[in-house]
C-alpha cells in the first residue's frame, strides 16, 4: 500500500529526514516511536502533503501512485488521512458542514454522487458512536472551544467519515487522560479492516495497549534505526531509547 | 481657497431656497437658517482632521456634482427592491413619488414619505425630527439638513407591534453628469412598541453619484427595533451616512449593517443610550475590493447608568481596498454599571489592501464593565492545510474560512426574509474576492 525508500526532507534549509524506508501493507498497524525531535511528525506532516517541508530526495509510492506529486486535497481523496497532533480551530464553519463537504468532495473524486441530506445525517449519526463524540459537537464550529480530549476525539470521527485507506494518527494519544485515550483507541481499533492500514506516533507505550502494532519502528535523527514487534514497546518504555541509539551510534 | 467649497454650497443653497423650502412646514424651513450657519462656521473635514484621517470630504465633495432640487417623481419605483414582504418606501436620489399621501394603518401606524408627513403630520415630525442628528458638530449632517427636501418616515405609535416589516429602498441613480444627493429616513418608535425595519442604499446603475443620508432612529422607552441595513453601491458611488440612534429606557435595539459595495462608504454612527436600562447590539461587516474604500466611525454613547452596549464588526478586504475603523465607547460620569464590548476585526486577503482600526474607550465612571478589541489577521494557513487534508480543494477551502469569518456576523440577521439574501449576497462577494 505505502512504500517509503529512502526519503530525505527538510524545513528551512534544515535536514530532518534523512533517508526514511518503510513498507506498509494492508491490514498491518505500524507504530513510529521515539524521541522528541526525532522526525516522527515531520514525517507524518510530509506524507500529508505539508508545504512547510521540503522532499529533497527519496521516494514515495501510495497505491501505485507518486503520493509526492499529488496536492494535499488529492492525496486526502486518494485516502491517506492525518489524525492532527493539534487539531485546528476554524470559527464559523461548522463541523457539519465541514465534513459534508470533505466527504462529498472524496465521494466526487472516487465518482460517486454526493450524499443525500438524509443519508449524510444518517452517517454523521452512526460515526459520532464510534468514538462516543457528543453528537451536539456537530453543530459547533470545527474545533472550536473543543476540550482537548473532543478535539482528539473528533479527528478519529472524521476518520470514521472519510474511511481512509492509510491513517496517520499523530500523537494522537498525547493530552488524553486515560478514559479519552481507551475511547480514541478503541475508535481506531473499531475501525481497523484487512483492506486499510494504520500508522501510529506515538511518545507512550500506553496507547499500544489498545492499538496492537504489527511493526514497533525507532526513529532517532531523521531515519529508523530499528524495527520489532510489539514487544520493542515494552522494552522502550521500561529501558528508554539509550541502548538503540549507544547501538546506532 | 479652502472656503470656497462651502461658498459654493451655500450659493447653491441660497439661490434655490425657495424651491428647496416649498410645501414644508415654516418651522423647517426656519430652522435651515441656523445649519446653514453652522455649515458655514465649521468648514467640510480634510484629512487633517483625525476622524477623517481615511476619508478626505473635501476632495470628494471638490466635483462638479449637479444637484437636482426637482427630481422627476411622478412614479418612483425601485428596480431592485429586496426580496422583504412588508410595509415598503421606495426612494429614488432620495424622493418619494410626488404628492403621495402617507399610509395610516388602522392601529396607528404611519409610513411614507417624510415629506408628506411633515404636511400632514406636522406636530408629530417635528417632535422627533433633528433631535438626534448631529447638525453642529458634523458638517455633512448640516448640510444634509440644510437641503433636505423628502425621505423616508416610519411612526410606530406607543403598545403597537407593527405587524410587518418596513422596508425602506433608497435607490440612487442618474443617466448624466455625476449628481450629489441627500437622503433621510426618520425612524420613531413608541413606548413599548415593536418595529422591524430593512433599509437598503443602492445604485441602480454605474454613474457617479454622491450620496449625503441622515438616518434618524428614535426609541422611546420601552420599544424594540430590529433593523437590517443593506448597502450595494456602483463603484463609482460616494455614500456618506450618518446613523443616529436614540434610545429610551429599558428600549431594545438589534441591527446588523453590511456594506457590500461602493466606490467610497463613510459611516458615522452614533449611538446615545439615554434611557437607563437600554440595550443594542450591532453586527456590522465590510467588504472592499478593487479600489473600494470603507470607513466606519462608531461611536456609542452611554450617558445614564444600567446599560448594555455590543458592537462587532468585521471587514474584508482585497486588491487595493482601504478598510477603516474609528471606534469610540464613551461612559458619561454617572453612567454606572454600564456593560459595554466593542470589537473590529479584520481579514486582510491581499499585501496591497490596507487597513486601519482604532477602537477606544473613554469612561469616566468607575462601576463598569467595559473592553475592546481589534484584529487585522490574513487568511489561516494552518486551517486550509486542515481543510486540503480532508480533501476539500484549496479555492474551496479558502472560501469556506472566509464564509466562517463573516458568518458569525451575517448569522446574527434579526429578519427572516432577509437573512438568506444578506447570506447569498455575502456568498456572491466571497465568491468574486
């Protein structure tokens, strides 16, 4: 489904990735772990498209396609979506009208018609179950005056809405006290299916007591420098990142 | 040099005051005597003036602007009235249809032309008429009042509610040489009475036009007024409007004014809150493309205790627009209690518009509660990155946060009929910045 090779990207003339390789296939949960700085959101951010970075080298293939060449809106119809670190605010517009809009603008992208009233409210309904959102959040603005916990919550509702092929969830779990996080966790879970895929960053083990990962992968300093299974999260959240990265060095 | 501007207006004045003066009461007519003096004393404002600092009236009144004191009325029919079923006044450069009576409803209520009603309800008028508009310390209300010939009249006597809306049109157009204009409105509501009013100032072609309009709006106490104000100008146009609004005791008023278009918009607000206990609450919003200038001077004055004051504005601007706000709250001495908010918010779409806004508080009473804010902000790169990554396209995403900025003003529209098509029109604008 996702294929990374080598893939080097920078911000402002400073390199951050550099050299990212990863596989991933169907049905697989893959979790990005360590250290702060390390890339793990850069690499979130480019894979959605985020103009801030800059690809410099490497390559990224999305179902067949060249996810590198497709605009941010395109490579959201295509179906990679991005769970926001820090969902943003946009006053005035509302979240139902938001959504109706994104899932309508995807349906006419896969050629589809777009959804009656009726059926929209139908799906709204049943996908504000998923992760236990307060249906009245709907009818608020998009994020606005959204308790931390909502706005987190309400990125895995939208996840639910779009049924994206790849999720990106990034830190999803950080700001969550321990109820929000079972919610949003089991949201994912719920949503997960043989035929799409999930990528988790995270800082905690915590999270991936929900969310059972396929792949643990270490990224330090702009590359994975390690790859287990789920039993590498465990071992990190007991003996840090030290002994990877004495290794690596 | 400078005083030939006002020279010349006041020959204009001086010889054709017989036809400017014919069929009014005496007592108006006395009276033009005394703003013609204190149009004469006080000069038109330059940009030299702070409170014009955006808006030179001088060089916009420095044209040859004709001015017709006979305006063809036998039949003035607006051509593009709003789309509000109610009680309607259609004003063409400013005049009613010649010699059309006034309506009397049979609960008292009376519309129609100012004109008429200072005929045929000459103590009434005169009761109201140029109590609030401030003819000595601004020239352009002088002037207004010094030429005023007709407008537009709504009476809604005390304990009535008016069962439909007044929609007051004041269309403006001219096929030939660019025409200066003055309109008037004269808005009375009585004790505990309830009236809805849509107004709308609008060109009915691209000719240049000068617009001088004087609105007065009376509360006694107790009354409730909802009133919209729609303004869709020519680019060539020049509006200058002064909006006076007196309110009495525990009244009531909810307004929302949106500038769509015009070539140069000069708004003079004043509110006086008189009465102890009152109420208003205004939702203003803005746009400017192209060369459009706007500029909104609010002032809002809270002169007895125990009242409420709101004001939000917001404004748009694109291409090489000008936006400007001047905004006062003033709390007289004894003024206690008194809750007042005031804000100005602006999005700026493109490096060459321009915006200025200064709001300001000056409170003299110590039992208050008082704040004011302003934001000039650009379009929010981080929420179009959201949007684009939900799949909705960059042009879409763009509009749909410009719709959100103007939204929670255009939502706060106290009149059915006229909500969707203040929402269309400010859709249409969002479209074409």
């Amino acid at each position: 489904m996702l294929s990374v090779k080598n893939l080097h990207a920078s911000v402002g003339g400073k390199e951050i990735l550099r050299g990212i390789d990863l596989e991933v296939k169907a049905g697989e949960v893959h979790a990005i772990m360590g250290p702060n700085g390390s890339g793990k959101s850069t690499f979130a951010s480019v894979l959605a498209g985020n103009q801030k970075y800059e690809v410099t080298a490497g390559s990224v293939m999305f179902e067949g396609m060249n996810l590198l060449d497709l605009s941010i809106e395109n490579r959201a119809r295509a179906g990679v979506f991005l769970g926001f670190q820090y969902p943003v605010e946009i006053p005035g517009v509302s979240m139902a009208n938001f959504m109706k809009l994104a899932v309508n603008e995807q349906r006419k992208y896969r050629g589809l018609d777009p959804l009656s009233s009726g059926d929209f409210l139908r799906l709204m309904r049943e996908k504000t179950a998923v992760v236990e959102l307060d249906s009245k959040l709907t009818n608020r603005a998009v994020n606005e005056g959204f308790s931390g916990g909502e706005k987190k919550k309400n990125e895995i509702f939208q996840m639910a809405m779009l049924d994206p092929k790849l999720a990106i969830l990034d830190e999803t779990d950080s700001g969550l006290d321990i109820d929000a996080l079972r919610i949003v966790a089991t949201g994912v879970t719920k949503l997960h299916r043989p035929d799409n895929a999930t990528i988790v960053i995270t800082h905690y083990q915590r999270l991936l007591d929900y969310i059972v990962p396929d792949f643990v992968h270490v990224l330090y300093k702009g590359r994975i420098i390690h790859t287990g299974d789920k039993t590498l999260a465990l071992k990190l959240e007991e003996q840090g990142y030290d002994w990877l990265i004495n290794d690596y060095q | 040099m400078n005083r030939s501007l006002e020279q010349e207006l006041s020959e204009l004045y001086i010889s054709n005051v017989d036809m400017i003066g014919e069929g009014l009461p005496e007592r108006v007519n006395a009276a033009r005597r005394g703003f013609l003096e204190s149009f004469n004393l006080s000069s038109l404002p330059s940009a030299r003036e702070e409170r014009y600092r955006h808006c030179d009236l001088r060089k916009l009144f420095d044209v040859e602007w004709e001015h017709y004191f006979t305006q063809a009325r036998e039949r003035v029919a607006v051509t593009d009235s709003l789309p509000v079923e109610g009680y309607h006044v259609d004003l063409y450069n400013g005049f009613c249809t010649e010699n059309e009576p006034l309506t009397i409803l049979p609960d008292g209520v009376v519309y129609g032309s100012l004109r008429a009603a200072m005929r045929e309800r000459e103590e009434l008028v005169l009761y109201y008429y140029n109590t609030a508009a401030e003819n000595d310390a601004e020239t352009v209300a002088a002037l207004n009042s010094l030429f005023m010939q007709d407008g537009a009249f709504v009476y809604v006597p005390d304990g009535v509610a008016a069962e439909r809306p007044f929609v007051l049109s004041f269309e403006y157009g001219t096929q030939d040489a660019a025409q200066m204009c003055f309109a008037r409105a004269l808005i009375v509501v009585g004790r505990g009475a309830q009236a809805d009013v849509v107004v709308s100032h609008h060109t009915s072609d691209g000719s240049r036009m000068l617009v001088d309009c004087v609105r007065e709006t009376m509360l006694e106490d107790g009354a409730g007024l909802h009133l919209s104000e729609i303004t869709r100008m020519n680019d060539q146009s020049i509006l200058i409007t002064g909006n006076y609004l007196k309110q009495g005791a525990d009244s009531r008023a909810e307004m929302l004014d949106v500038w769509l278009h015009g070539g140069v918009t000069r708004v003079n607000t004043r509110h006086d809150l008189a009465g102890r206990g009152c109420e208003s609450n205004l939702y203003g919003l803005y746009f400017g493309t192209g060369h459009e200038r706007v500029d909104i001077d609010l002032r809002v004055n809270h002169l007895v205790p125990d009242c409420k004051s709101f004001e939000s504005v917001k404004g748009v601007v694109s291409g090489f627009a000008e936006g400007a706000f001047n905004g006062r709250v003033y709390v007289a001495p004894d003024a206690q209690r008194t809750v007042a908010f005031q804000q100005n918010r602006n999005l700026q779409m493109s490096d060459t518009s321009k915006v200025y806004t200064e709001p300001q508080l000056e409170i003299y009473a110590d039992d208050v509660k008082c704040s004011h804010g302003a934001t000039v902000g650009q379009m929010d790169a981080e929420a179009i990155y959201y949007m684009r990554q939900r799949g909705i396209d960059e042009q879409e995403a763009r509009r749909l946060q410009m719709f959100g900025f103007v939204n929670d003003i255009i939502s706060h529209c106290p009149h059915d009929g006229a909500c969707d098509f203040v929402r269309e029109l400010a859709e249409a604008r969002i479209n074409d910045l």
